[in-house]
C-alpha cells in the first residue's frame, strides 16, 4: 500500500500541496484527515486495553472506531472487518479497500501541525512517505497574524518548534 501524509506550519501551503496531488488521477486525499483520527485511536487502544481484560481485542478496537470524534474512522474502516487482525494490518486492508472503492493507487493525508506526531504516526504506517513543507517563516507568521490566529512573537516561535519537529 502507498501511503504518505503532507505536514507543515498552518498558513505553509499544506492545502494547496494537497489539493495538486489529489488532481492526480491515482491518487486520493480525504477531504477530512485521517492522520490525527488513527493516532488518537491507536494510541487510546494501547491504553485501555490492559484495564479491558474481560473484552477481546476485537470488541475494544471496533468500540473505539465507532465512538470516534465525528466518526470519521468509520469512513475508512468497517467494524465487521476488525476480527483477528493487527493494527497495522487493519489499516492496510482499510487504505487498500477504501482506494479499491475510489479507484485509486496512493492513499494521501493532508494536516497541518501533524509534525508534532510523526512517531506515532510512523508506528502506525511505518512506509509511509512524509512530505513536510517548509515555508519563509516570516511569510507564515505574518499569514497567521493577519488571519487574526496569533500575535507575531507567538506564531514565530511557533514556526522555529514545527520546523524543528518536522525536520528531526
């Protein structure tokens, strides 16, 4: 399964990037991100299931997917297919089904501040390909001041820790 995840500073051009790719006819970006849903899910499965004993994997792993913000993981995965499998695995059947179903090659994910959680991530989906972007962060700070989101000395500071955490 291809698979990669676009990451940069809010304000950096992770949008435009994405909305390119997902002109291309192999490759499907959701509209929603998927990247903060898996981690978050994933990472909640590792912490209840020693306190879980009384459930099977399966039952605690569909529980999560179905009571999951929004229900978003419930447009990748289908809960009947949970069963036996591992994390990993059941997220490549659910990538690989899901661009079965769209007709699709390359599975793409696009969230800005996702840099931040790249380990986990890559514990996930350890082949997946990261694209992180890098804008002037002069230009990226102005960009979030001037959309009202952050003072200058913030957003500047904010630029240096996600760069740093994307590049490391």
């Amino acid at each position: 399964m291809k698979s990669f995840f676009i990451t940069g500073q809010q304000r950096s051009g992770t949008t435009l990037l994405a909305v390119m790719l997902s002109r291309h006819k192999d490759v499907y970006i959701s509209k929603d991100s998927m990247a903060f849903r898996l981690t978050s899910c994933f990472n909640n499965y590792q912490v209840v299931l020693p306190y879980n004993l009384n459930y099977s994997r399966a039952d605690l792993l569909s529980w999560l997917i179905k009571s999951d913000y929004k229900g978003r993981l419930l447009q990748i995965f289908d809960v009947e297919m949970v069963g036996d499998k591992d994390v990993r695995s059941l997220i490549e059947s659910a990538i690989t089904d899901l661009l079965k179903t769209k007709g699709r090659k390359v599975f793409g994910d696009k969230a800005p501040n996702l840099h931040y959680f790249l380990g986990d991530l890559l514990k996930i989906v350890p082949d997946a390909k990261l694209l992180h972007i890098v804008r002037d962060g002069r230009a990226t700070a102005l960009s979030q001041h001037k959309r009202g989101f952050k003072n200058l000395l913030l957003a500047g500071q904010e630029w240096v820790d996600g760069t740093i955490a994307g590049l490391s």
